[in-house]
C-alpha cells in the first residue's frame, strides 16, 4: 500500500512587523519531497491560508547556481503549480495520512503555532499514532498541538528544532515571537541539538526532527524508514 503523507508549508511572507521577506526554506521542501516522492510515496502538500506558498528569497539563487535538488525543485512546473495553489491544511484529517511533515523556514514561525487546521492535523495525526516529522523551524507546528491527555505531544520525547544558539547566529532572537528550542523545552520536550548548522535528527516514537537545513536529508531518510518499518 502506498505511503500518504501531508506536507505543511508555511503561508506567511514577512517576519512579523519587520517588512523582511521569509517564507518556506526551498532546500527544506525539495529534499524530503523528493526523497519520498522518487520512493512511491504520496505527498499532498497544504498550507494554513491556502493559495501560494512563498518561497524565502535567501533560500534560492539564480538558477544554475544552486545545489541540485534546488535546481529540480525550480525547474519542476509541476511542483511550482502546487507550491502557487496550495490547499488549506483545515481540509485535511491528518489521521488519514501515515505522517504530517513540516518543512522549515522563518515564515513558520509566525502562522503554523496559531492555525487552527494546522494544529488539529497534528492532533488527530498524533492521537492516531501517525509520524509527526519537521526540519528546522518546522517544529513550529508541533508547539501548539496536545495528546488527547491535554499535554503537549513533546512531552517527555526527545525533540529537536534549529536551536536558541543558531537563532542568535543569524540575529534574529529578537524578530521571531518565540525561541523554538526554548518552547519545545518549556512544554516539555527533551531537546537534544548538536552544533550550529551541523547534521543532526532524532526519533522518538511517532516524533521525527531535525536541526537546521543541512538535516532535511536525515528526517527524510529516518521517516521512509519508519514507514517501512510500518
């Protein structure tokens, strides 16, 4: 039976009040969509308000100068045609797939914490026993979903996100609204990291997660695996 999974990008194109573009982490899509798309696996991709995806500009150079999987991703009109018309993630029951993943980007900072579709996804996924899966701040997603106990799915699982200590790196500690690797501390999660912009991703039960965008390889890899396992 073919794997489904639901991928939830991020609607949002500024940070906060600041004017400066973000959006979705274009290397941060492409490696696990196509990591699991070249596997046989059905990715439908969705986002909080629906419609175009914005892609962060500082995730993309002129074509021809990117890392190859950037280059398919660009030059992919199929993928770009559902990146620019994406449904709403409150359209989906997120037990209905094997995983809800999230990739990253800045952008995710400021919508998938407080949509309502988003979180349900995750909750309905979660109490199913489907894989939750994110890279970087795609863990945005999970801060705001809880267990049918009213805990927050993190609790007591070892959790990773991009860190406080890469947040302040790129000097914006002070632009987004939460520090992911705090939050994910504060609501319980047991966070383990590894260095700045260093490959690093974990599992622990149905969680998935990953570090930064140099790890988006590894939370692919770890999620087939367990969907094998399945």
């Amino acid at each position: 039976m073919t794997s489904r999974i639901l991928m939830i990008v991020t609607s949002n194109a500024r940070m906060g009040d600041t004017g400066q573009p973000t959006g979705l982490w274009a290397e941060e899509l492409a490696v696990p969509y196509y990591a699991l798309a070249d596997a046989g696996v059905e990715v439908t991709l969705a986002s909080p308000a629906g419609g175009p995806a914005p892609i962060d500009p500082g995730s993309v150079k002129p074509v021809g100068q990117n890392d190859p999987v950037v280059e398919r991703f660009l030059a992919d009109t199929l993928l770009q045609a559902r990146i620019a018309a994406t449904p709403k993630a409150s359209e989906f029951d997120g037990a209905a797939f094997d995983a809800v993943f999230f990739p990253g980007g800045h952008g995710t900072m400021w919508d998938l914490p407080v949509d309502a579709g988003v979180t349900r996804a995750v909750e309905r996924a979660f109490a199913a026993r489907k894989l939750i899966a994110s890279v970087c701040h795609g863990a945005a997603g999970l801060v705001t979903a809880r267990r049918p106990d009213g805990h927050s799915i993190v609790k007591d699982l070892r959790v990773n996100s991009f860190t406080d200590a890469e947040e302040t790196a790129v000097g914006l500690e002070k632009v987004v609204p939460f520090l992911l690797e705090t939050r994910l501390r504060e609501l319980g999660g047991r966070f383990e990291g590894t260095g700045n912009w260093q490959p690093f991703a974990l599992r622990d039960g149905q969680l998935i997660t990953g570090q930064n965008p140099q790890s988006s390889h590894l939370v692919a890899q770890s999620l087939l695996a367990a969907l094998a396992a399945r």
